[in-house]
C-alpha cells in the first residue's frame, strides 16, 4: 500500500525527508545511482516512481505519437516518453511537441519554454497527472492535456499565467479538440482516438 502526497506538504512526514535538484538528480542518472530500470522521475524536488504502464496506454501513446508525427508543421518535433527539465523537475511526460530541430536538443534536454504541447495519457495515473498541471504551468508549457483514458475525455489546460493555467477545458465524446502549432491547426477527433 502507498500514501499519496502532495509535492508541497511535507509537515505530516514522521521523518526529515531530503529534495533533490535537477542538477543532483541529474548526476545520479549520470553515475548509475538511478538506472533506468528504476524507472523514476523528479517531481518538485521529490523522486517519484512511474506507474506501470497498461496496454490501453501503450495503445493511446502510440496512437497520438503517430497522429501528431503525421500532422505537425515541419520544423516542430516529437518526444516519446523523454524528460523535460524545469527549475525543480524533470518530468518524462508520454508525448511532448517541441520547437526546433533535433541538433538543438543533443546536449540539453527542452525546457518548458521548447515544449509548445505536452501530453499525459492517464489510465491508472490520473491523480498524478492532475499534480503535475502546476509544474508545466509554471515551467512555461503553452499547453497540457491530460488524455483520460477512463472516461473517454481529453481535459486540457491552456494559457499559464506563470503558476497556473487561466483556461481549462474538458472534451468529450463526440467532440473534437484543437491547437495550433506553429500556424498548423491540428484537429482530433475523440471518436478516433477512443475508437467509439
């Protein structure tokens, strides 16, 4: 059994706890501390242990991944399942659209401020992918989605204001959502990706 908790609220924990920084979770990676069979991320500072993943999100991740490849604007990119790094995170979302080409990305990973959409596909993981809609906000991701795969909806959050995000919106069965990448308007309708 687990005890969730909130990045923020340590006060309750009967034991002083430690949070790391990018730059030292970073260097774990680097000298073999964290392997990536330890299959873990850094979450405000916490190292937090990704979810096991089920074939429906297997299934979604592929499904958008191809979507997005086919329909981006030439000079956007596409990350599967890669961190991202922000001031006290470095997160490794499902699918994450960024701006540039792959040279600018060999010796650094994107920073919220490359990532024009970022997206979680949340079958067992949808608390989680809810407390994570502050750490892209304030990272400067211009778009979140979070694809519940549950109940057939996409909930997305747009327009952070540097802490938050000031739209959310939830779409549903038989909608169709939309965003704009680089003056490409991509349209997904929910039908196909949920296949109803």
């Amino acid at each position: 059994m687990s005890t969730v908790i909130s990045f923020e609220s340590t006060e309750s924990l009967p034991l002083p706890i430690y949070r790391f920084t990018v730059e030292q979770y970073q260097r774990m990676g680097e000298s073999g501390v964290l392997a990536p069979e330890d299959s873990v991320e850094l979450l405000e500072g916490w190292i937090v242990q990704k979810l096991d993943k089920r074939p429906l999100h297997g299934y979604l991740v592929r499904w958008l991944n191809e979507w997005l490849q086919a329909n981006l604007p030439s000079d956007w990119l596409m990350q599967c399942q890669l961190p991202i790094t922000t001031e006290r995170s470095e997160p490794e979302p499902d699918l994450v659209v960024v701006r540039g080409k792959h040279s600018d990305y060999r010796e650094r990973h994107p920073s919220g401020g490359d990532c024009r959409l970022v997206i979680e596909v949340a079958d067992t993981s949808l608390a989680k992918d809810r407390a994570k809609i502050s750490i892209y906000a304030a990272a400067g991701v211009q778009e979140y989605w979070i694809v519940n795969a549950i109940d057939n909806q996409i909930e997305s959050f747009r327009d952070s204001d540097g802490a938050l995000y000031r739209q959310h919106q939830v779409w549903g069965l038989p909608e169709t959502i939309q965003t704009d990448v680089g003056g490409t308007l991509l349209s997904l309708p929910l039908a196909q990706l949920f296949e109803c």
